[in-house]
C-alpha cells in the first residue's frame, strides 16, 4: 500500500558536470584566441588601429650637436715668455754648436801638428841611417812642399843619394893626402914648406898647420858638426883637390839645414793637411 501522501515516481537527475566541462572548454578556448590575437596583433593592447600599424615609424629625431667651446685668449705674456726662451734655448744650441766645431778643428790642427812632426823626425832618422826615404817621400811632398817648396826638394834630393858621418869620415881619410899636398908646382911646394916651418899664432887660437887643420876636421866629424869641419877643409892647400869630398859635406849640410826648417815648421804647425784628411 502506498501512502497517499508520497510520490513514488522517479526524479529527473541533475545535468551539472557536463555544463561545467562545457563552460571549461569554452573559457579555454576563449583564453587561447586572446593569447593568439596579442601575439598577432601587438598594437591591440595600445590601442593603434590596423591603419596605424602599418605607418612607418618615424625616424628619432638627431640630437642636436653641441655648440664648440669658445677659445680661450691668448696670453700675449705667457706667449712672449715662451718665445724669449725658445730663443734663448736656440742660442745655447748655437753656441754649443759652435764651441764644438771649433773644438773639431783645432783637434784636427793638433793631429795635422803630430804628424807633421813624426814625418819631419822620420825623414832625419832615414837621411841620418843613409836610407832613402820610401813612401816618406810623398808624405814629405804634401805636407811641406807647399809651404816650404825649396827646403822639401832639397831633402828629396839628398835622400836619393844620401851622405852619413861616416862616409865623410871615411872620405877625409882617403883625401888626407891631396888635403894636404897642395898645389902641384914644386916652386910654390918649398915656399910652402919653408912657411910652414916656423908658425906664429896668437895663444888660444887654432893651429893653422894643414895636419891640424885634418885633425880639427876629423874631431868635429866625430861630433857631427860636419859644417865646421868643411870650414877647417876648405882653408887646406888642397881643397881645390879634394871638390868630391867638399861637395858630400856640402850636400850634407844643405840637407840638415833643410831638416831643422821641416822641423821648425812642423812644430809651429806651418804645415799643410792632406787632402781627405780628418773629414
């Protein structure tokens, strides 16, 4: 038995699932087309239509270019204090230039000087051994024959057939006899002899018998003083005999002579400088 008050037929079930899992989906698919269209269109969220999308963008405009500094004045005090010591900068280089040039020179003077006085010393040396002067020669010719042109030949000259001391030496004895014979006439031979036998001579001067005339000759060779010696020979009876051995010692003494002029003017520094020297 059925109460009457109760309704036995069957309620309809409730449909909720399936309108939540439709309204999920259509939010998802709504939340994807949005995503889609900020992607796509990137002026939607500004606010920029279509048309004003595809405008080109205007370029940024240039920063302006700042304006140069102005130039600061020229201190015209500064200016000249500057250019007083650039000049003064410039004279001690001057200056500086100048001492060393002169320094130059007369380093140069000095060396000229040596060597003219070691080429002046070599050439005695030679003339003295009796050895010609060899490549001295030239040497001799450059530096001195343009001041000295006379004295430089006369030393060329002698050195091609040079006379030592002892040439001389050995040439007095060999001419003693002549030196002392004298003139040929038998006559004018006694009257020398009888003048000669007695022989009267202040005290303390020279004896001038013809013998020690030679001896006087002979010791003043042995001292090197050959021009006294041609003296003493030149007084004897038979100079005029014995014109070989006076013309040596002649040449001899020219040659010295010459020699102590090279000497002299090498020392002084009258000299001249070979070309292409001291460049």
């Amino acid at each position: 038995m059925s109460d009457a008050g109760y309704d036995e037929r069957p309620r309809p079930r409730q449909r909720i699932g399936p309108v939540v899992v439709i309204a999920t989906i259509a939010f998802l698919v709504g939340l994807g087309l949005m995503v889609f269209a900020i992607r796509n269109t990137p002026g939607w969220l500004s606010g920029m239509t279509p048309a004003e999308q595809q405008r080109p963008v205007a370029a940024a405009p240039a920063q302006a270019t700042p304006a140069p500094a102005p130039t600061p004045a020229i201190d015209t005090v500064t200016l000249a204090t500057r250019e007083a010591a650039l000049g003064a900068q410039l004279s001690a280089l001057e200056a500086r230039a100048a001492t060393i040039n002169a320094d130059s020179a007369a380093a140069a003077a000095r060396a000229a000087r040596a060597e003219g006085i070691l080429v002046a010393f070599a050439a005695r040396r030679a003339l003295d051994r009796g050895v010609g002067l060899g490549y001295l020669e030239e040497q001799v010719r450059q530096r001195f024959g343009a001041t000295i042109p006379r004295e430089t030949n006369t030393i060329i000259q002698a050195a091609r057939a040079p006379v030592t001391i002892e040439d001389l030496r050995i040439g007095l004895d060999a001419a003693q006899p002549t030196l002392l014979a004298g003139d040929s006439d038998w006559w004018a031979g006694i009257g020398s002899e009888l003048r000669n036998l007695v022989v009267i001579h202040r005290a303390g001067t020279p004896s001038p018998l013809p013998a020690d005339r030679v001896a006087r000759a002979r010791r003043m060779l042995d001292a090197g003083n050959v021009e006294a010696a041609l003296g003493e020979i030149a007084r004897l009876p038979g100079a005029a005999q014995a014109q070989n051995w006076t013309a040596a010692a002649q040449r001899y003494v020219d040659a010295h002579r010459a020699l102590d002029t090279l000497e002299a003017a090498a020392i002084t520094g009258a000299v001249a400088q070979p070309a292409g020297a001291y460049r």
